[in-house]
C-alpha cells in the first residue's frame, strides 16, 4: 500500500473556491494512489497521467478534468507519493 503525502499549498487551494467535482475526483485519485501507485493511476485514461518536463522534470501531472491537474512525485523506495499541487493547469513552477 502506498503512502499519500500533501504540501501545505494543497491544504490551501482545497480550502479555496474549488468545485465539488474536483475535490471528489481528487479523493478518487488519492485511493486509486493509495492501493496501486502510480501504475494503477497510468491504467485509467481519465486521468491522463504523464511525467512533466522542464522545470518540472522528476514530477508528473494527472488530470481531475479539462482544467485540474494534480502535480505530484513518486518516492518509490518508500512507496511514497508526494502531491506537490492541485492547479487550475498552471504550470509555473513557484
């Protein structure tokens, strides 16, 4: 089983104007990542998970809808999957 870890900054955009859609999409991912890892996530095309590159290489983007990306990155030594982000598909790196 893994282990889900989220940034403070995650709290935070939760707790903003954020659609009930979305934060029911992003406690499907959570068990989905929580039970099977990021292949599991790879498995469902819904998501569209894929690695991120640029400033962002080493993480990886999943798709909640058009618009909510959940940015993350796996530690996979300590089956451990770090959620960086919830965005409205903006990747500027802070």
């Amino acid at each position: 089983m893994w282990r889900i870890e989220e940034h403070r900054q995650v709290e935070k955009a939760l707790s903003g104007p954020v659609p009930a859609e979305i934060l029911k999409r992003y406690e499907k991912w959570k068990d989905i990542a929580m039970l099977s890892g990021p292949s599991g996530l790879r498995l469902i095309k819904g998501f569209q998970d894929e690695s991120l590159s640029g400033k962002w290489e080493g993480y990886r983007s999943s798709r909640l809808n058009l618009q909510w990306r959940v940015i993350y990155r796996v530690v996979a030594d300590t089956l451990l999957v770090q959620v960086i982000r919830i965005t409205p598909h903006d990747y500027r790196r802070p």
